[in-house]
C-alpha cells in the first residue's frame, strides 16, 4: 500500500494521485505539485489515504508543498493572462488563414510552457503559427489538437435535460458509451435524441447501464417462447425497470395477451438475438452508420 493525496487541476479534471511526504495534508488546500510537464498549481480533493500499488502510475511524482498567498496570486495572474494569450493567438490563426478552432489556453505555473487547445477537421500546418507565438511570448509553446468532446468538457452549455453539462459539472474522465446501451435500455435510436451537445452519445447512457444489465439477465427477450402459469406463449413486449413482460398466449387458436412479473416465466426458446437490424424508430430511418459515429 502506497500513501497518497488525490489532485484536480482543473474544474472536473480528472484526478491524479501524487505522494504527500512528509507534508501533513488534513484539508483540502490548493497545492504545489510537480508533474510530467514542469511545476503545477491544484487542489486536493481526496484527502490522505492507502492505495495499492497496482492503482499507481509510476513514478509517483510529489507534492512539493501547500500552496501559499504568493502562489495563489502568480497562479490568478496566470489566468488572466491566459485570456490575453487566447486573444493574441486568435489573431494570429486568422493572419495565417489556419483551418483551426481555438478553444483553451494554459499557462504551466512555472511559466515554462502555453498550451494551446483547439480542434480541425484534420491536420494543420501550424509551424509558422508556433513561430509566431514563441517570438511573442518567449518561452515554450505546445499547441494541441483535441476532440469534441474535449471542447465541449472545456467549453460548457446546457443539456437537453435543462442542467449544466456533467462533463463540466463532475465528470473527470469519458467512459466509453454505445449504441447497444441505448438499445438495451429501450430508447429511441434518433441521433438527435441520444446525442449530447459535442455531437457524441450522452455521457448519461451509461449512468444506469449496469441496472440494465442486471435486469436483462433476469427478464426474457422479445420473441421468446416462454412458460406462464397460464400456459405457454411468446413474449410480444417488456419493461425492464418494472420486470414485467407482455405474453401472448395460445389458448384454443385464440390470442390472449396478458402480462406477468419476470420471476413468474420460463424460458423455453430464447428470443431476438442483440444484432437484430432496426428497421425506423419514430417515423425516421435510422442511420445505423451515422450511429457508429456518435460512439467515438
């Protein structure tokens, strides 16, 4: 067991263990940390605790000390000088007519390097650019190319839910999300209702993926030809979150629908198989490639 404290740099930023020392954290103070690319400025958000090594990245860099007035005024000039850079580099992208979009800029504490955030449909030619801004800023300059969910995660908005982005709000890392989490929790497979703000799938869908899951290990699919204590039938709908399925019954040659709780069924014959092709959902065809899309 490895002892550490749990550091964000920046709001929702993903979180980074770093050894404590001898440093007595109790609190949770803003910091002094150093890094992979130079000195940095963050706040601890786990506190003091154990974890396993196989949890650890090495080598396990070190806090080098809790953050006094000085270093929280270098660190607020750093961020309105950020704003002045995010200006100056604005300008210099129009001037060299670049296919780029600027979203971020980052002072490193030390004042060592800027980074430069943006997005382009492809590669970009920026070496004249970088020129340009080293010349103006005289130290190191990184400019690096992000995705769109990054930006989005930079940038902010509002969801279709009315609240803040969570990729801004809590979220410090993207897990992965599919078209088969939207499938198997029953919704609509519209790009346009499961796509978020960044153009991707909502980070959402997978907040109760795993219930889902669980569920669906226990509740027989559409299709299937299951045994009732009314007789056999097939099951012709579902709800998942309530357990119950729709079952068709065959009685006499004569239809009868009637619903039962999950536990109360057997399975006979299994039903549709997860690659069945969708058809339409809400009177629109379904892209099934633009769908693929949204997962990146």
């Amino acid at each position: 067991m490895v002892k550490v404290v749990g550091v964000r740099f920046k709001k929702a930023g993903k979180i980074y263990y770093f050894d404590p020392g001898e440093i007595d954290i109790d609190a949770n103070p803003d910091v002094i940390v150093e890094t992979a690319r130079g000195i940095e400025y963050g706040s601890v958000v786990i506190p003091l605790k154990e974890v396993p090594m196989e949890e650890i990245v090495a080598p396990l860099k070190k806090v080098l000390r809790i953050a006094t007035p000085e270093d929280k005024l270098h660190h607020e000039e750093n961020c309105k000088k950020e704003k002045e850079a995010y200006d100056i580099c604005l300008k210099k992208i129009t001037e060299h007519s670049l296919p780029m979009k600027l979203v971020d800029v980052e002072y490193t504490f030390d004042n060592n390097k800027i980074l430069f955030y943006f997005t382009a449909e492809g590669r970009v030619d920026f070496r004249e650019l970088v020129k340009d801004l080293a010349s103006i800023f005289k130290t190191r300059i990184e400019l690096r190319q992000i995705g769109v969910r990054d930006e989005t995660k930079m940038l902010s908005g509002i969801g279709i839910c009315g609240r803040a982005l969570c990729c801004n709000s809590f979220l410090g890392e993207f897990d992965p999300v599919s078209i088969k989490m939207a499938k198997e929790q029953g919704l609509s497979l519209n790009p346009t209702k499961i796509s978020g703000i960044c153009g991707r799938l909502m980070c959402c869908l997978r907040y109760e993926q795993e219930a889902y899951e669980e569920i669906l290990k226990k509740v027989p699919k559409e299709g299937a030809i299951v045994d009732t204590p009314e007789g056999q039938g097939v099951v012709v709908g579902i709800s998942l979150l309530k357990e119950i399925v729709k079952v068709k019954l065959d009685k006499e040659n004569d239809a009868d629908i009637r619903t039962f709780k999950a536990e109360e069924v057997k399975i006979i014959r299994d039903g549709a198989k997860d690659d069945i092709i969708i058809e339409s959902f809400d009177d629109a065809e379904v892209d099934i490639e633009a769908l693929k899309e949204l997962e990146d």
